[in-house]
C-alpha cells in the first residue's frame, strides 16, 4: 500500500492505492547519501533581495559536452517553509539531454507538479507510463517511483509542495462549470516490466531536502495492477475553460487557477498553479492588461510559449520572473502605451501564448544558483518601467 495522506484522514481526504507488485518495494540494498548537485532547501544561501527579478532562458547543457539526465538537472530556483514540518514550497528548473537510464526517482518530502517547456517527456511511473508534452502538466505525488525519456534537448519548471497535495480549487458563484474540469485530468494505466537488472537498478530518493541512493537487482516498474485513489496524473491545459471580464476592469488572476495546494487558512493557498491561455479581452471602458499591483503573495511566472501580453520583450519562453511580497510590478512601458491608445473593441489575446504562474502566501527565498550561478538573471529588469511616464493634467476635469 502507498498511503498519500495520514490513515485516519476523513474518507473525503483520504489518499492511498494498493499496488500489486511481483516483489515488493523494500527489497533493496541500504541508502547513502550521494552529491546534491543543485538541489538545496537551505533558503539561507544569499541575503533576501526584494527587487523585481526576472531570468533569461536557462540553458540546456548539450549533449556533446555531458550527458545530464532530469535527476542530475534538477535546480531549485527558490523556495520557502519548512521540509521537517512538512509546510512550504520550492520552485526548481529542470535541464537535461539523456534519458536515465536504470535510476528511477522519488521524494518523500512532497508532491511534484511538471510544466515542461521545451522537448516532451515519457514517464514511466509504478502505476504506468505518461507522455506529457508542452502545454501539458503532471503531478507526481509524494513517494511516487518515477524515471523519465526525453528524445531532445529538453527544459521545464518543477513546483514543489510540501505536506499537502494539489487539488482543484472551489468555484463558488462561478458555478458547477469553468476552470479545469475533472474529467480533463488523466491518470496512467497498469504496466509492468519484469526485469533483472544485474548491474544494479539506482533508485534516488529526495527526502528531507537531501538525495540518497540505493541498488536493487530488479526494476521498480514491476507493478503488474493497482487501485485506489492516489496516483500521478496529468492534464492538457488546452481544455481549461477560461472565465473573463466582459464589462470593465482586469478581473484578478485568480480565475485561471488551475490547482491549489491549501494552507490551514482558508482562502490563502501554499501554492496556486495559474494560466494564461489564449481567450477573449471584452472589457470596455478600462485598461485592459495586467494592473499594476503590490501583492501580499509571492509571484513566479514562466513562458511556455509565446508572447506574454504584459512584457513582449524580456520575459521570453524558457525564463522566468519572480515579483516578491509587496514589491510592485506590472506591464512594461511599452504594453501601458498601446493599450492607453488601443480601441477597445473586442480582440483576441495571447493566441499561440501558454504563460503560467506559481504563486505563494509564503515569502520566497531566491537560491544561489539562481542569482549567481545559472548566469541568467537579467540585470536590467528594472528599466522596462523607467520609459514611465505621468499623463496627469490637473485641469482635465
């Protein structure tokens, strides 16, 4: 039995799958600790920054110079909380070229939710197998087994939650329908290798923040049939059903939200998982993008493809930005200009655009790798909002 959630969780919460296994899980030599590469929870490695913060494309390693695997590519951009009490966060970017080979991976700290970006990427998990392809996401639960093929130069965003799992958010006076639906949401179906593996199958294990290793002689995929209620899924952001403004103002980015991972407060999220997909701008009489805004959470967004409507320019497929708590943002200075002219007639926004953002009610720490290392912070962020300029006439009334 894989048990997500305590065994006395009420019925409605109540998370575990029996998997039938041709031998069980605990038959594998001792865990050692192994290098953590780039993967850290220590939110302690640089001084807090409050700016604004946005990165270039984080680069792919080529194949030709080494070989990295999604384990060995993993980097945590940021994060926050707690792993040992079981409450926060972390934001990583995976970059790899090769397939692992005879390692699988899981972490016993929290759940996985992939967004990837560049290349598709075949998962082979104990409960079957996912393709997940840009514009699709998928969620590894806490202590699910998994190894993942890629077929190319491949790159996406990780968010992390700890303790609690994602789930869709309530709609309220939206209705019975909108959002993402539950019958858009996939979930693999049995398959099974058995298979020896003589030199030794890796199986990786995260687990308070740390990676471990241990050998088996057979592979981990060797769950021939299971049920229950808790395994991976996936979905095609394709099929959210967007609800938009059609009178006046920007409505907040809260009614793109895909799925939430819940804090003891209600209405405040540990994460939300928010889109902005292609869909009708109808509002009259307003400024139609993105308010400027000072914000109580934390904001990270990603491109997946496209043309982000606030930022055209900078904010590119591949990077990323983090706005942190209370630290305005908002469209560039370009974007203000051409929607202050624009004719507000209905038009078409982000056709060919998937942009999405991580959000948080916790304070986010930025890792040094990601201000230093990674080499992709943008330094000059700051001047998209310098070209700003009044347009106040005090007589105008």
């Amino acid at each position: 039995q894989l048990s997500g959630s305590a065994f006395t969780c009420p019925r409605s919460t109540n998370k575990r799958s029996w998997l039938y296994r041709i031998l069980p899980s605990v038959s594998h030599k001792p865990f050692t600790s192994i290098d953590q590469g780039h993967v850290t929870h220590n939110w302690d490695e640089v001084d807090p920054d409050p700016n604004q913060l946005r990165w270039k494309p984080f680069e792919i390693p080529k194949v030709s110079q080494k070989k990295v695997d999604f384990v060995s590519g993993l980097h945590t951009l940021c994060g926050a909380g707690d792993i040992r009490s079981n409450n926060g966060l972390a934001i990583h970017i995976f970059l790899c070229n090769t397939s692992m080979e005879d390692r699988c991976f899981y972490n016993s700290d929290g759940d996985f939710l992939i967004v990837p970006q560049k290349g598709k990427l075949l998962i082979y998990t104990e409960f079957g197998k996912m393709l997940v392809q840009p514009n699709e996401i998928c969620i590894i639960q806490r202590g699910m087994r998994f190894s993942i093929n890629v077929f190319e130069e491949t790159r996406g965003y990780i968010l992390e939650v700890y303790g609690v799992h994602f789930e869709l958010p309530d709609l309220g006076p939206i209705g019975a329908n909108g959002l993402a639906n539950p019958r858009d949401f996939l979930i693999p179906v049995a398959w099974y290798e058995d298979r020896q593996v003589p030199g030794g199958y890796t199986v990786i294990n995260k687990y308070q923040g740390k990676l471990f290793a241990a050998k088996q002689n057979v592979s981990p995929f060797n769950v021939v049939a299971w049920h229950g209620n808790y395994t991976p899924y996936k979905y095609n952001l394709e099929n959210f059903m967007v609800i938009n403004t059609v009178a006046f103002d920007h409505a907040d980015p809260s009614i793109f939200t895909v799925l939430t991972a819940k804090s003891l407060r209600p209405g405040v999220a540990i994460a939300d998982f928010v889109i902005f997909p292609p869909r009708w701008g109808v509002a009259d009489k307003t400024f139609r993008p993105p308010y400027y805004h000072r914000n109580c959470m934390s904001e990270f967004m990603g491109l997946i493809s496209g043309h982000y409507e606030a930022k055209r320019g900078g904010f590119l497929p591949g990077g990323g930005s983090l706005h942190s708590a209370m630290t305005p943002h908002g469209p560039d200075a370009d974007c203000f200009e051409k929607a202050s002219k624009a004719k507000l007639a209905p038009e078409r926004i982000a056709d060919g655009t998937m942009a999405f953002m991580f959000e948080s009610s916790l304070s986010m720490a930025v890792t040094k790798w990601g201000l230093k290392t990674s080499n992709c912070l943008d330094e000059n962020y700051y001047k998209c909002w310098e070209p700003l300029k009044s347009h106040f006439t005090s007589n105008s009334r």
